[in-house]
C-alpha cells in the first residue's frame, strides 16, 4: 500500500514528477495509467494517446503506463518518440485524452507524465490529479470487462504539416535559423516542421541522449543558452532558437547574441493576434513584464492576469475565449492550438514577423524592452515552511516601501513611487522559492536582488 506521503512528493500541482526509482517506478505509473484510464472511462474516453522523449526511462515507463491503461478497458495508442506539443495536437486532433512521458527540463534521473483530457484540455490537482492521487494511496478499482488494446501511431509528418498551416511563412525572405534542441525532442520534430520552408536550419545538439551530454535542457538557465549564443555568432544566423527537452518551450537569441526576453516575445505575438483578432483578450501570467499587459492593451487587447502553470494558463484560455498567451518561461499557448502550448509554433510567428520586415532581430525587438529584469532567480528552501518564513521575512523588510501585495500566486510586491516589483513563489516541481523582480534600471534590479536575496540565504 503506497503513503500519501509518497504519492505527494510526485503528483504536483500540474504534472507528475520525480526521480526515476524513488517515487516514480514502473509499479506506480503503471497504476497511474489505470488510475487515469478509470477517470477518462468516466469521461466517455475510449482511447489515450500516450508519447515519450528521449530520457533512457522513457520507453519502459509509458510501456508500463499504457499496460495500465488497457487493465481498464481503453485502447493506448503509443505514438513513440515524441514532443510533448506534438502529444497536444494529437489529443486536440483526434479528441482523446493524452499522456506524455517527459520530466522537461529536469535532468537526467527524473521523470513524470504530463496528462490532458481529449481536445488537449488540462489535468491539474483540482482538475484530476487528486483523484488520481486518491486512487494511487487506496488502491485502483480492477474492471470487470474486456481489457483494451495497444496500437503504434506515427504522427510526426502531420503535426508538421498542421503547424505549417498555422503560419503562413511561404512570403519571408530568407533566414538562416540556428537552433540548439540540447539533445532533445526538438533534434526530431525542428527538421519535420521547417521542412520546405524558405529557412536554412544550422542544427546544435540535434542527436536524441536523454543523458543530455552537452548542456541541461533548460534554456531558463543562461548558462545553457552560451553555446547557442556562440553559434549564432559563428553562423552568422539572423536567429537563434533554443527548445527544452521535451521542446514545447523556445527562447529566442538575436543575431547579436544576446538573449530575447520571453515577455518581449509574447508581446510580439500578441500584437500579431490582435491584428487578426481586434479587442481579444490575451493571457499574460503574472511573472511577465509589466510591459506584456501595457502593450495588449496599446493594441487594443484586453490583457488577463493568471497565475504560472499550464494547467492554470489552458484553463483559462477557455474561460476567457483568449486567442494566445504567454508565460515568463517561454511557454506559449495558442487558440488554433486546441489552447494548448507550442514552441515550435511560437518560434514561427517570431520567424513571419522578422521574415516579413527588413531589420535585423535586436533592432525589431528594441520597442518591446521597456523594463529591466532579472530573470527567475532560485534558492533552495528544503521545506515549505522555510520558504513561508523567508518570504514573510521579506514582506516585513519592504513593508514601508510597499503599494501592494497581490498573492495570486506567490506574492507579488509593488513598491511605492516606482514602476518596481518583485514576486516570491514556491516552486511546484522542486524544493525551490523562486524570485523575479523588474524594475525600470538594471541598477535598481541589481539593488532589489541583492537586497532580497541576502534575506531569503540569510
């Protein structure tokens, strides 16, 4: 009988994940899939589409999980390897619930499953997860009837096919793209949707090794952007694209070699949407730019504030019938998208709109850079109580320079007379509070992270 204790350290707010033989083994995810194979049954499911990346644990483990799935009456359909938006196109396409073996950007010993219901519409603890949980520390029900079968899908060729459809990028003038996939999914779908498009493609890390020999997965890290931004220089590329591990988040490097904010890339899209969508509302959470929400509304977009997670930004997609958002992390999600996240789609909106214009990237983006940033910026904090400490600790400090205090997610500081914030948050994947802060110098950004960061590693 597992603990609730354990089923909790894996099952996080909107995903699963943990270390690949302490907590996540083939045991727990093949119960994991009759656990979700029990709750889509319920849904009218009758079969789920299941894809993994490279991770050498990958294989087994969705092996495992679709012999959960089928133990409970529904078909697996095993789409091999695969980008976890290239799973989301799949659920969205044909209307089935999904699983994706992926721990993203985590390093080599983890793993986890993403899960989504048909039409590629989030499972997150309020939305599922829970349930599952339940079922994992009780025990799943058995089924009282045939057992479901296993079929094997090759689905890359049309997920390139449907982005293409998306974006019309048969006008631009030629660019040549650098693009560093970190030994990830994006060495298997980038070739597959680019394919005959006017862009020269000068491929880094292309080969699949879930060992990631090169660099993590995890272009939020600066220093897994610097081979990229040397190869952008050595190339001569007019871009650079940098995917995580399972490739449904793109950072972007101009041809100077210097890093492009994600919120300045959102507020890029944004406009294109507004463009075709006059007045539309477009999600922005809450660790983007202030310049994000200032630039939806110059456009006549009607901005809306969310808090960090993909479960969190889908759902409110839906809610809101927003045509596009963005996150802090490079993930962008997409209307046409079944409101589900792409990279690959995001990288190709930023390709029209250089394609489509003379200038170079810094010199396009230059207008979208209003504020100075500090990017995410982690502390490890063992416990929550620790990071519930830290974080009022911080709160007292800054309590006679304070606006406001939202806590959507985290708290998020606005201090008095200044354009400056800052938000503390706990991690829900790891043992992290994490801090972000911007400000309108990178002087006062420097000021405030100091400052912040002496409280919190005191």
């Amino acid at each position: 009988m597992r603990t609730r204790d354990s089923v909790d350290a894996v099952i996080k707010a909107y995903d699963i994940r943990g270390v690949v033989g302490d907590g996540i083994d083939v045991d727990f995810v093949r119960d994991t899939g009759a656990a979700f194979a029990r709750l889509m049954r319920g849904e009218g499911a009758t079969v789920i589409a299941v894809g993994h990346d490279m991770r050498d644990s990958s294989p087994e483990l969705a092996a495992a999980f679709a012999r959960g799935v089928t133990s409970q009456g529904l078909d697996a359909e095993m789409l091999g390897l695969t980008s976890t938006d290239e799973l989301y196109y799949v659920s969205g396409a044909r209307n089935c619930p999904g699983a994706m073996f992926t721990a993203s950007h985590n390093p080599a010993k983890y793993n986890g499953i993403k899960l989504c219901r048909a039409g590629a519409r989030p499972v997150g603890q309020s939305s599922g997860l829970a349930t599952i949980a339940d079922d994992l520390v009780s025990g799943v029900a058995a089924f009282d009837g045939t057992a479901g079968s296993v079929t094997d899908s090759d689905v890359l060729a049309e997920y390139g096919a449907f982005l293409r459809s998306l974006v019309d990028l048969s006008g631009i003038r030629p660019l040549t793209v650098a693009v560093d996939a970190g030994n990830g999914m994006g060495g298997l779908t980038v070739p597959a949707v680019f394919e005959g498009l006017p862009i020269e493609i000068r491929p880094l890390y292309f080969e699949l090794d879930g060992t990631f020999p090169n660099h993590e997965a995890n272009p939020l890290e600066p220093a897994n952007l610097r081979d990229l931004q040397r190869f952008v220089l050595e190339t001569g590329a007019d871009i650079g694209l940098a995917l995580d591990g399972d490739a449904d988040r793109c950072f972007v490097i101009d041809e100077k070699g210097q890093p492009v904010s994600p919120s300045a890339i959102c507020a890029i899209v944004a406009e294109r949407y507004l463009a075709e969508h006059p007045g539309a509302a477009i999600i922005h959470n809450l660790i983007t730019s202030r310049a994000v929400p200032e630039i939806i509304a110059e456009n006549g977009g009607r901005p809306v504030r969310t808090r960090v997670g993909h479960s969190f930004i889908k759902a409110t997609m839906a809610e809101e019938g927003a045509v596009f958002g963005g996150e802090h992390s490079a993930h962008y999600y997409f209307t046409e998208f079944f409101n589900a996240d792409s990279g690959l789609l995001a990288a190709m909106h930023v390709l029209a709109a250089l394609g489509h214009q003379e200038s170079p990237m810094s010199v396009m983006m230059e207008r979208y850079d209003r504020y100075a940033a500090s990017g995410e910026i982690n502390s490890r904090l063992e416990n929550s109580a620790a990071q519930a400490e830290r974080t009022e600790a911080v709160l007292g400090a800054f309590a006679d320079r304070t606006d406001s205090i939202d806590r959507l997610d985290g708290v998020t500081v606005s201090l008095a007379g200044t354009p400056a914030w800052f938000n503390l948050r706990a991690s829900n994947t790891e043992p992290l509070l994490r801090l972000n802060v911007e400000a309108p110098t990178a002087a006062e950004v420097d000021a405030l992270v100091t400052e912040i960061l002496g409280i919190i590693r005191a």
